[in-house]
C-alpha cells in the first residue's frame, strides 16, 4: 500500500470529525498536520474540537490554528445544525494536548514547499486558509499533488438553494481555490447524499468497537441518527474516504467555476455539464466531479478502517 504525505484542512463539527477519526486511523495516510479554520463554528471551537478528536484516535499528529474570518465577509457558521460546541453537545471532555504555535497558512506553505515527498490536501472545511497559502506562495500550486475536498453542489446547496456550505461561507477563497493548477477532486453534495447513507446496523457495529475512536464515532454518528430521524450522510467523512480510497467513487472532470456575485447564487459551484460546450468561450474541464460512490464498499471501508482491518 502506498502512503500519502497529507494535510487535512478541517472546521471541525460533527462530520469533520468523524471524517478525521476515519483518516487518523488509515493505514494509507500519513497525516502532517490538521489545520483548523472558522466555519461550523468558530475557530475556537474548532480547535478545541479537533484536539478532542486528535486525543480520542490516539494519534501524534499537529494541529493549527488558521483563519476565524473568511476572506472578505463575516462568518456565518452552522451551529444549528452541529450543536453549540460543534461536536452535537454531547459532552466530550476538554482535550490534553494544546495547538501548535505556527500559524495554519504558514504550515501549509513551508510544508508544501520543502517537504522532501509530495504531498496531498484534504479540505473539509471552507477554503480560506488554502486560498492564503496560494496567494502568499504561488509556486504551492505546482507542489501539491492533489487536492480532495468536500465542497459545491452540482444541483442543489445546503446552506442556500445553490450553494453548499464550504463554498458558501467563504466564495472568494474557493474561487482562487477552484482557478489554482492543483489537481482537484470535489464531492459534492449530491453523491454524498444519495449514496453515502449510514444507517443503525452500520453504526451499531461502530459502537461495538472498543477504542476511542470508535466510541467517539460511535456517539457522533448515533447522535446524528436520532437527530434526523434516519440514516445520517456525513459529508465529511464520505470526501475522506474518497481521499484515501478513490476507487470507492465515479468521477468525471468538467468545467467548474464559483459564483462570487449572484445574488441568489452566490457560492455556487457552477458545473458546467453541457455534452457540447462552444470551444472559443467555454471554460476547460479543471475539476474531477464525483458522480457516484459505491455504497456497500463505502460502508465496508469505514467498518474496516475504524475497527482496525484496513
């Protein structure tokens, strides 16, 4: 099995971490650090919360402070929907190992540039810190391998008609995100919630598990399940099985351009999936879409990762 040197760029709520609970127990990731930014909730939140969820895995690995405002706007965060802690108030204790000194976007960019082996980004989160690492150092976007991210709608938002959350909240750092030459991956949210389901026999056999990270995976995604009633779709943690195992998903590359403007549109991914596009003005395919995920291989990898066989 080949490893991947990865960053993983994360506004950790309950998805996130599910998502990050899945990536540091993979034996595919060499995780180099997690870097926090504001998004489903505050920064604050999101570090602490992301230290929790570093603590729970059992791992060694940094994490840092980055952005609490996206770009140009304020934060509109999403605690309605991941509680007022971020982590769905369950009531987790406070984390033991403390945040790193060295600023997220300053990470990004000297790691980026100097690591001796390539390296991969995850983003789970709204772009800003990426956005800044790209514009401090552009030559970073012939140094990333590739970057998968959790982000955009192809038909439809969440946070408004058009517009998924990640995108929504900070548009301008997805636009320079989207127009960079790094190889990018989005899942969006349409695949994710057609084929990314968790239902309770899968979460029951989660909860079964003795580890850490299995307990706290466990209540997170039990707690999601009698929140909405049914089969709960973690944004977050169907984008880092993709990461990690991309044979788990179809995907086609289009066009894809962020709407900065619009004023119902604003922080939509626009995909452009015309099957004849006017060569002179349309914009070249930059973005590999994710169309479809293999549900019963999807369940089996998050079984297998988080109960220790992958």
């Amino acid at each position: 099995m080949t490893t991947k040197n990865v960053i993983i760029d994360c506004d950790t709520g309950v998805d996130d971490a599910i998502a990050l609970l899945i990536g540091l127990q993979s034996k595919a990731l060499n995780v180099l650090g997690i870097t926090c930014v504001g998004g489903n909730v505050p920064l604050d939140n999101v570090v602490r919360n992301t230290l929790v969820v570093v603590e729970h895995s059992r791992a060694h690995v940094p994490v840092f402070r980055g952005c609490a405002q996206p770009l140009l706007v304020p934060l509109q965060t999403a605690k309605y929907a991941h509680g007022s802690d971020g982590l769905g108030d369950i009531g987790f204790p406070d984390p033991q190992l403390t945040e790193q000194t060295e600023h997220a976007v300053d990470f990004i960019v000297r790691t980026g540039m100097d690591f001796p082996e390539p390296v991969d980004l995850i983003t789970l989160a709204p772009l800003t810190n990426i956005a800044l690492a790209l514009v401090r150092e552009p030559r970073l976007q012939e140094k990333i391998r590739s970057l998968t991210m959790m982000a955009g709608g192809i038909g439809f938002g969440n946070s408004t008609a058009f517009a998924e959350f990640n995108v929504w909240v900070d548009p301008e750092a997805a636009d320079i995100v989207f127009r960079s030459h790094i190889p990018k991956t989005m899942i969006a949210l349409d695949p994710i919630n057609q084929y990314s389901k968790i239902d309770a026999s899968v979460i029951e056999r989660i909860e079964r598990g003795s580890a850490p990270w299995c307990k706290m995976a466990g209540a997170l995604l039990r707690h999601g399940l009698e929140r909405w009633k049914g089969p709960v779709s973690p944004p977050d943690a169907a984008a880092m099985a993709v990461a990690i195992e991309p044979s788990t998903a179809t995907s086609k590359e289009y066009p894809v351009m962020v709407e900065t403007r619009g004023q119902y549109t604003r922080g939509m991914t626009v995909v452009d999936r015309r099957r004849w596009r006017g060569e002179s003005t349309a914009a070249q395919p930059n973005v590999h879409v994710v169309e479809t995920i293999d549900t019963s291989r999807y369940h089996q990898f998050v079984l297998d990762t988080l109960l220790g066989a992958h």
